[in-house]
C-alpha cells in the first residue's frame, strides 16, 4: 500500500507519485507567472524613474508584452557558433535553471503552504543555489567567445565573493533563532526557514540583525547580477556576458532563471528578516492573510531590488571585490563574533539588536568616507562653474587627408 499524503486535498487521496506531480506543476506555473510579472513590474518601475511610461501597446497597458516576448523567444531561431563546445554550450542554461527550479522546495507561503517543510531548508537553499555558477561557466567556456568567457569569469569571482558574507550573516541568523527557540527546546527548528518565520511572532529578526539585512541585501543583489552589481553582463564591457552567444529559448532560460532567482532570494529575505507569513498578526489570522502578508513583504523588498537599477551607476570590477573582502566580510564576522559573545554571556535579545545597530552604523560610516575619500586624502572638489565653449577649427588646421582630398 503507496504512502498516502495531501489526503485532505480537494478531499481525495493520492498516492506519492501524483502527489510528486502536482507540485512540480505547481512549481513550474507559479515560476512562469512570476517571471512574467516581475518583468513587467521592472519595465514600469523603470519606465517611471525615467520619465517614460513603459509598455503600453501589447495588451491592456502592456500587460501582455512578456507573453508576446515569451512567443518570440520560442519561435527564435536558436543557433549555435560552429566553434563552440556542443555540450557545454547546450547543457549551460539547463544547469543554471534547475537550481534556482529547485530552491522552491522549502520556501513556505503560509503556514502550511509549501513544497516540503525541510528541516535543514538554509543549509539546502545555500547549497542548491551554488550549483547555479556551474552552468553560467559552462556558458561562457562553452560558447569559445572571449567577452562570453570574461562574463563567466567575472560570474563566478562575484558569486563566491558575496556568498561568504551572506553565508556568515546566515550563521548569524541561526545563532539568534537557536538561542530564542533553546527555552522551548526545540534548537532544531533554527535551521528550517519556516521554523525562524515561526519564531517571529512579536519581534522579526530585521530588529535583531540589521546589519545582517542590509549585508544579505546586498549580497542576493551581486548573486542576482542586478546592478550596480552587473559587471558579469555589462554591455559597455563585456557586450552582454557569458550568454552573449545564446538565441531563442536557451536565452530566454537564463533570464528565467534570473527572476524566478530574484523572487525567491528575496522571499527568503522577507522570511528571516521580515517575519515572513507570521509577523505582525501571527499564526492565527487564517491563511488568506498570511498569504498577503507574504506577497507584500516580497513585493516591497523586490521594488527596492529593481530601483537599484536607476538609483546606483555600475561598480568597476575591482571595486566589486574590494568592496566585499574588505568591507562586508570583516563586518559580517564581527557579528557573528558579536552574537557569539553576548550570546554566551546569556545577553538579551535588545542587546544583540543594539550591537548590530551599531555595526550597521560603522558600515555606513566606513562606506561614505571611501566614497568621499580621495587619492592622497584629498577630498576636496573643484566645480566648472562656466560652461563649456566649443572649439573651433579653423581651415589651416584641417588637413588635405582629413578634408578627403589628396592622395
């Protein structure tokens, strides 16, 4: 006799095979719904930091031009360069799709509306979501392209620099929750994602670790490729990346692994910070209003994603790396040493909160005075007050050759 589970669903039994089924549909309607919305959402985001009014022909206010863009990218040709590695090439975008497919798993909606309730759902998101910078190196190998290869160089570099510090402000975050859920005697529950958004009735964790919310911010914006942080697929650079070589559908893969990515990056966020499904009204108000809850959190985190777009010029590459061996690593480890110490101590969770504050502070102080600070320590700025008179050429100082005469 099979296992039975959903037995309550639409008050039928199915055994594991059916049950396997429908959230796999489940999983690959609600990733092409969101990839179409949040593309349209960033056009009209954008549109309106730049004065335009974005998409408006396709559909009633252009709400159907992803569609019309899906439908081109099927029908698109997909070609391949004939130098290119055929394996390589054509697995790359499968490789970088079935991770992000598969962080869907412990991500909980509500409650009790999730894939798989994991027990050890951090360890799993982080772990499943490095296999991603396999395939974008794969692409950019694969596609013996040298801007391509460059993109997937730089890819990888930015992934494994950021990764770290949000891995230590993760840390952090267990930290607080082992140490808040050890009176209830339930530690275990500190690692599952929908066991921290069940710890944050009264207080969510963005209280606690502001610090880590900003560094985990930033961090998913690097993992993400979202500028200022796209220097994998900067145009002025590197002429669109490691899949620069890419048509069609493989195309089309990339980028909806890219906002499936984003959504889910930042429904994590909103979970462990935010309190997710339970915080401010709690477990009790029904699963309508948990399910709101949730999309609205997700929703406000993801426009401040996309505004980054207008609001922040792109970093150099260097800049980049610094910017995160140098800054957000060493801050990330002094706040787990922090959570540490006051932790053994048996501090209470103000404190925990106020030293994070106080980091927080110290980055942002540390980040204007690198931003102010110039070469030699001079930081003053000289400001062209009369404008610019356009230069002249008279006739002796063209040329035969540049008049196209002469031989």
């Amino acid at each position: 006799m099979p296992d039975l589970v959903l037995g309550q669903f639409a008050g039928v039994d199915m055994p594991d095979w059916v049950d396997a089924l429908l959230r796999i549909m489940f999983i690959v309607a609600l990733m092409t719904v969101n990839a179409f919305a949040l593309i349209y959402l960033e056009r009209k985001i954008l549109a309106r930091f730049q004065a335009r009014v974005g998409p408006t022909r396709t559909g009633p206010i252009g709400t159907l031009q992803s569609i019309a863009d899906a439908l081109k990218l099927v029908t698109k040709e997909d070609v391949r360069p004939s130098t290119a590695d055929r394996w390589a090439f054509e697995l790359a975008p499968y490789i970088a799709f079935v991770p992000v497919f598969l962080i869907f798993v412990p991500m909980p909606f509500t409650e009790t509306w999730f894939i798989r309730d994991l027990n050890l759902g951090l360890l799993y998101v982080f772990g499943v979501l490095g296999l991603n910078i396999v395939g974008v190196i794969m692409a950019g190998w694969g596609s013996d392209n040298k801007y391509a290869l460059l993109g997937g160089v730089r890819a990888a570099a930015q992934a494994i620099s950021y990764e770290i510090p949000m891995l230590l402000i993760v840390v952090s975050v267990v930290m607080v929750a082992a140490g808040r859920l050890a009176t209830d005697g339930d530690v275990s529950a500190a690692v599952s994602i929908n066991g921290i958004v069940a710890d944050q009735t009264t207080t969510p964790y963005i209280l606690l670790q502001p610090l880590g919310f900003v560094i985990f911010l930033i961090g998913a914006l690097a993992e993400l490729h979202r500028p200022p942080f796209d220097m994998p697929i900067a145009e002025s650079e590197v002429v669109g990346g490691y899949f620069v070589e890419y048509s069609g559908m493989r195309w089309g893969m990339f980028f909806l692994a890219e906002y499936t990515a984003l959504f889910l990056i930042v429904l994590l966020a909103s979970s462990i910070f935010l309190g997710g499904w339970n915080w401010p009204f709690g477990a009790d108000v029904g699963l309508g209003l948990q399910i709101v809850l949730t999309l609205v959190k997700t929703s406000v985190m993801i426009v401040l994603v996309i505004s980054s777009r207008a609001l922040f010029p792109r970093l150099r590459i260097d800049q980049l790396m610094s910017f995160s061996w140098k800054v957000l690593l060493p801050f990330a480890i002094v706040q787990v040493l922090a959570n540490g110490i006051i932790m053994a101590y048996g501090g209470p969770d103000w404190v925990v909160g106020l030293v994070s504050f106080a980091l927080l502070l110290a980055l942002f102080g540390l980040v204007f005075a690198l931003t102010r600070t110039r070469k030699g320590g001079d930081t003053t700025r000289t400001i062209q007050t009369t404008p610019a008179r356009p230069r002249v050429i008279t006739s002796p100082e063209v040329t035969a050759v540049e008049a196209g005469g002469g031989d």
